[in-house]
C-alpha cells in the first residue's frame, strides 16, 4: 500500500471528511513521526509497533567492484519492531 492509497482507504471509511483533510492527517501523523525520531525519541504505536533510531558505528567497508577497502562513516539508521498484536496477526493468530 503506498500513501495514496491510505489516504484513500481513510477517505472512503469517513465520508464526513473531505479528502484534503485526510491529506493533511496523514501527513502530520508522517511528519511528527519523522520529527521525533530526527530528535532521537522512540515512536511506540500501541499493537502496531514501535520506530527508533540506531547508532551504526564507523566501520571498514569494501569496495564490491575493485575489493578496495573503504572507510565507512557512522550513521544513524532507522529501526522498526513490530507490536504483539501485528505479529500475531500476521502469523494467523
């Protein structure tokens, strides 16, 4: 499902609400999340799961096409753990 897509899922379950403003929800909800974790906070959705950043340390990579070794700086990644109950779900429970 890409965004589009939600947006409009949500739209068509809420009929009361115009579609720009479902456009603007979904949005914030995207934005605030993005927000938090640029400031480092950890994201918990209750059942669905929870985003957070991790700290990847410098490291010596390779070069795949000439094998050369390569210095590889440190970064911050995004992480995503599953809830409880998306994991149940999904294992058909």
């Amino acid at each position: 499902m890409i965004r589009s897509e939600l947006i409009q899922k949500i739209a068509d379950a809420n009929p009361h609400l115009y579609q720009r403003d479902v456009e603007r929800i979904v949005g914030t909800i995207f934005e605030e999340i993005t927000s938090a974790m640029a400031d480092g906070d950890r994201v918990e959705l209750r059942g669905f799961g929870a985003f957070s950043v991790k700290k990847r340390d410098q490291r010596v990579g390779r070069n795949p096409r000439t094998g050369e070794s390569v210095e590889v700086d440190e970064k911050h990644v995004p992480f995503f753990k599953t809830g409880k109950r998306l994991r149940d779900r999904l294992n058909g429970h």
